[in-house]
C-alpha cells in the first residue's frame, strides 16, 4: 500500500492532512512531516526518515510537498536518488490534491 508523507512548512501540512482525516478518516500510512521556524532542513530531512521509516510497506512512497521556501522540496529530493522507479513526489499542496491521493491509496 502506497504511503504517503506530506511535507511543508509550519503547521499548514497538519491542516491539510485533518481535512484529509475528516474525509477518509485517519490512515495508517499517511505521515505529516513539519518544518518548524526553530528547525533547520536536517531536522525536516530525520522527520521524513523517521515517518518512512514507520511505514509497513517502504516500497511506494508518494510525497506530497509545498514549495514555499524549498527546504522540504530540496530535503526530499535528496532522500529519493535511488529511488525514483517506486517513490514519486508532487509539488503545491492543496485540499483537492490530497483527497485525490487519500482516494488512490484507498482505491477509489
């Protein structure tokens, strides 16, 4: 089952993935991963390691990240090398974008 780690800045990705939650109700395999102003881009880079990490299945991983800034753009990028024949990322985030993920992952 394909896992899914949303990525961004401040506290915009939490918003996002309880709208998500409010449609779908919580998903095991569907991480947020939060840039904080305190934190530097290593700190965002562990937070995802951590969250694939936590995932039952580590093979399919699609990445949902805002661009603002680029620190989550760049972090993930550099996670994927070596990977990009099963993980995929898509840029912007919006409420839209994540039901239509939440709706693939759950087969609908």
């Amino acid at each position: 089952m394909v896992g899914i780690i949303i990525a961004s800045h401040g506290k915009m990705c939490e918003g996002i993935f309880q709208s998500g939650s409010m449609i779908f109700c919580d998903q095991p395999q569907v991480a947020v991963c939060s840039l904080l102003p305190s934190e530097g881009p290593d700190d965002l880079r562990a937070k995802v390691e951590e969250a694939i990490a936590s995932f039952d299945d580590q093979e399919e991983i699609l990445f949902l990240v805002d661009l603002f800034g680029g620190t989550p753009y760049n972090q993930i990028n550099g996670l994927m090398k070596g990977h990009e024949d099963k993980w995929a990322m898509v840029c912007g985030l919006n409420l839209g974008m994540l039901v239509e993920a939440y709706g693939c992952r759950l087969g609908m």
